[in-house]
C-alpha cells in the first residue's frame, strides 16, 4: 500500500472557513500550521482531528463519516471525532484531536486538545469486579490488540502474555507485503516497541509455550513445568501454516510464512536466489509472488486450481489477478501440484521439472485449536463461542482464527482468518473480560496487495449464486457484489474505497 501525502495542504484552517461552507455530514481536509487535519461537521457541531489515519496513513478526508467517527478509505480503521481514539482496528494509535472555535460566520481550528494517555475514553455500564489477573495465551493479532485495549480501558490488574515465538507481536500482513518486497524496514514491523510491554506492565513472555489449561482450577500449564493462575482467560492461539509430506518437504530452502523468523528466512535465502517455486496460489502465496518479483527473482506459482482465489473472488478477479501476476512475469503452472522437491528443483505430478533456489509453501493454514479441545470447551472447525466471544467455560474468551462464532449478517457461525478480524475480536474479548457485555458484530473485513493494487473485501460468502459487477474489472476500478437468494454476502473492490466503507456500512446496519 503507498503512502498517502501527510504534508500540509487545503485552507488554512486556523484562519478560519465560513461556516456555511462546510454543511452537515461533510469534510474538509486543510492545516493548522504544518500539520494535516481534517475538519468535519455533524449538525452544528464541528470537530477537527489529524487528517492522516494511524494505522498506514490512509487519507481520512477520502474516507466515511458515520455518526461521530471518521472511517479510513484504505483499511477500515475508525476514529473517533471527539477524541482522536481509534476506536476500532486495524489502527490502534489515537490520531490528534483539535479545539475548534466558531465566531461569528466562521470557524476556527485553534490549539491541540489534550487527550487521555493511550488515546481512549474510560467506558462506562460495567458493574462487574475487574478481574484481578488476566492470562491472554497467542500474541499475534487478536491477543496484542486485546492487551492493548485492557490497558486503554484503564484496567489495572495483572496481563500475562505467553508466546510461543520468539519475537514481540508484529504487524503480519507487512510480512507478505512491503517488509518482504525491501521496500519496508524492519522497524515498521513490531506493533509496539519493545519497551510497550514494560511501560504499560504487560507481561510478555516470549518462547513460552503452553501445555495445557485446567478451566475448573483456573490455572495454566507451560513447557517448563511452571503453572499459572488467571481470573480470565483469552486464548489466541491463532493458525499454523500447512506443510507438504511430499518428500523434501522439510529441506532448508523451502519454508512456509506465518512468522516474523519465516520472513528474516526467506529474505535471507531471496538474497542470493534466481528462481523461486511459490506452492499454492492463496493470498499469502501471491502477495511473496509479488514480493519476490519486486527483488528481480524468477516465480513460478504451482496451484491444484484452474483460476488463482477463484473459490473466494469468483472468476472475474480470479482472471484479473492472474493476468496481473503474467504482466508482472510470474510464471503459473496451475492445475498442477508438486510431487517431490530436492535442493535445486521441484517435481511436479504433471511431469514437469522446475529450479528453484528458494521454495514457499502458501497451502493455506490450520487452527489451533489443540489446547481448546483437551480442555473440554465446545469445539465445531474451531472454537465456539457465543456473540460476546465467550467460550463453553465462563471466565474463558477466545478470538482470532480458532473462533467460530455467531455471525449476525449471515445468521450462520463462521470462522475467518483476516487479521483486522481478529484484532476487532480481541478488542472486543478484552472489553467483556471487563464486565462490559460488547456483542461482537463487526463485518469481517480483509485486504490484499498485489503490486500497485489493493483489493478489498467486506463480508463473508462461502458460495454465491450471483456476482454482481460495477465498473471495469481490467482497468482496475470495480466493485463486485457476491449475492445469494438476492441478499449481498460480500462486496470485493479495486480502487473503489468509498464504496467498500458504504457496503460495509450497509451491512452492519441490515444485521441490527
């Protein structure tokens, strides 16, 4: 994703516009001094905050307003109006709030306003005893972002955070994108900086596996044969990348990508590699296609399917995505899958031989689910859980790629792995392991880069009996609709941002 123009442009908003310049439900992106902020009206109220969103510096003046939140173009984050809070993932940074001061026919944008330390507001409606320690087990999306939210919220007990990595929690899409490509350093990639934890009295305890959960003692068994008590539990334990048991499947050139190791990994072997075999033409698998295209090494991508995602985004941007990648000279060899692997070539079951210098498995992933199952909670493709993303054991939450939970848009439960679902998920679990009842109704929401181009996708449909198609797939400004029996299940869209934050509105107020 680039990088939107945080420089300072539009009027000068501490001269002052005319009120009447700037009508209900609209925006107006200017400066105070050096500094980009964005203006914004509901009723006669007017707010101003930083005009440039937290998470990777999408232009909010080109995003959504929605009562009193701004949501961002690129990736759905949301602000509040009122206090800058980024209200809801994947930005977990407040952005700048501004006093506004209207005189007379005009009005100004003065001074920064103080906010909060963390950026959030203290919730209010929870009656409930804040538990006195709270044990989040995984430290990837969903339990950074619920250890996060504690801390906002002003909880003051005791977070342990076990990992079983041996890095601090990191911004994993980046790992497949940008970071991969070298067009990102590293420093972009943690989500917090290592004194986060210290600072706001986070236990992170990296290199920590987890054997076992005891939900009627309250306890937690680690691999060292230590235990530890918890008053509220949020298991995270996310997914695992799948393997090939082809023979050399386990050989040191191939690896798979789930981790900030499995990235330092494949860029190390990308350092000196000509030719690469990416197995499986999933997200992840053609995000490092194009990563490693964008280091000048050869691709070839070997795929069981006829169309690249065609299952998830229907033949229209299944054709699109792979005449993308063709223009950008990967090599597909689809239908196909490979049938042993040895330290130069892959052998593929078609006949075919290929060299490859680096090999990465994109075969998609597994939930673990392990720890929840010997546990005794409720289990159906994943952890069940109720709309609060409580499991089957009271005190005990989970979230993330385990969870299967009650999905109010479809009226089925579901199971995704899109990482700002898991973080809203962790968000959401951290509030109601505070007493404060939040249903978890967020539509599922991902993106995808490939090149210059991001494609965006709201909802969730498993199958459709209609793709509705505005705009022109092929010059890159499209907006598809995934209907089934009439209703809009998803709505995928090249360049068509606004468009996706109104689909995604109109889903969240069908499922009310």
């Amino acid at each position: 994703m680039g990088t939107a123009q945080s420089d300072a442009t539009g009027p000068d908003l501490a001269q002052g516009i005319a009120v009447d310049d700037l009508r209900d439900g609209q925006m107006l992106a200017g400066h105070v001094g050096e500094e980009a902020v964005l203006l914004a009206r509901r009723g006669d109220e007017f707010f101003a905050i930083g005009a440039v969103c937290s998470h990777y510096n999408g232009p909010l003046g080109e995003g959504l307003l929605v009562d009193d939140t701004v949501r961002c173009p690129w990736h759905h984050a949301c602000f509040s109006l009122r206090t800058g809070e980024a209200v809801r993932a994947p930005a977990l940074s407040p952005v700048a709030c501004w006093s506004v001061e209207q005189r007379g026919s005009k009005v100004h944008v003065r001074g920064r306003r103080q906010t909060p330390p963390g950026g959030g507001t203290r919730r209010a409606g929870s009656a409930v005893r804040p538990p006195d320690r709270i044990v989040i087990v995984g430290a990837g999306a969903a339990g950074f972002a619920a250890a996060e939210m504690l801390r906002r919220e002003r909880y003051a007990g005791s977070i342990v955070m076990l990992s079983q990595e041996d890095a601090p929690p990191v911004d994993r899409p980046n790992l497949s994108k940008d970071y991969l490509a070298g067009s990102a350093p590293e420093d972009w990639v943690p989500l917090r900086a290592d004194r986060f934890y210290a600072d706001n009295a986070i236990e992170l305890r990296l290199n920590q596996p987890v054997t076992g959960i005891d939900v009627k003692a309250r306890t937690i068994a680690l691999s060292n044969g230590e235990t530890i008590g918890f008053d509220r539990l949020l298991i995270a334990t996310g997914a695992e990348p799948n393997r090939l048991t082809i023979p050399g499947a386990q050989l040191p050139h191939v690896s798979t990508l789930r981790s900030l190791a499995d990235c330092r990994a494949i860029i190390e072997r990308a350092q000196t590699a000509r030719r690469a075999v990416v197995v499986g033409a999933s997200f992840i698998g053609l995000e490092v296609a194009a990563a490693l295209r964008n280091r000048s090494i050869e691709v070839h991508v070997v795929a069981p399917e006829s169309h690249p995602m065609e299952r998830i985004l229907g033949p229209q941007l299944a054709v699109f995505i792979r005449t993308l990648h063709e223009e950008h000279g990967v090599i597909f060899h689809l239908q196909n899958t490979p049938s042993a692997i040895d330290p130069a070539q892959v052998h593929l079951k078609g006949g075919a031989t290929l060299d490859a210098d680096l090999v990465v498995l994109g075969v998609g992933v597994r939930p673990r689910t392990q720890l929840a199952e010997d546990a005794g909670l409720a289990t159906d493709r994943g952890v069940v859980v109720d709309d609060r993303l409580e499991t089957s054991a009271p005190g005990v939450f989970a979230a993330g790629d385990i969870v299967r939970w009650p999905d109010p848009h479809t009226g089925e439960r579901i199971r995704v792995e899109h990482w700002v679902v898991a973080q809203r998920q962790g968000q959401t679990a951290a509030l109601n392991m505070l007493g404060y009842e939040q249903r978890f109704d967020a539509v599922p929401f991902f993106w995808s880069q490939h090149y210059d181009v991001p494609i965006n996708y709201v909802g969730h449909a498993e199958g459709w009996d209609e793709i509705g198609v505005e705009g022109e797939v092929a010059a890159r400004d499209c907006l598809l609709r995934y209907r089934r029996g009439g209703r809009v299940l998803a709505v995928a869209s090249i360049y068509r941002d606004l468009d996706s934050l109104k689909a995604e509105l109109d889903m969240e107020r069908q499922s009310d």
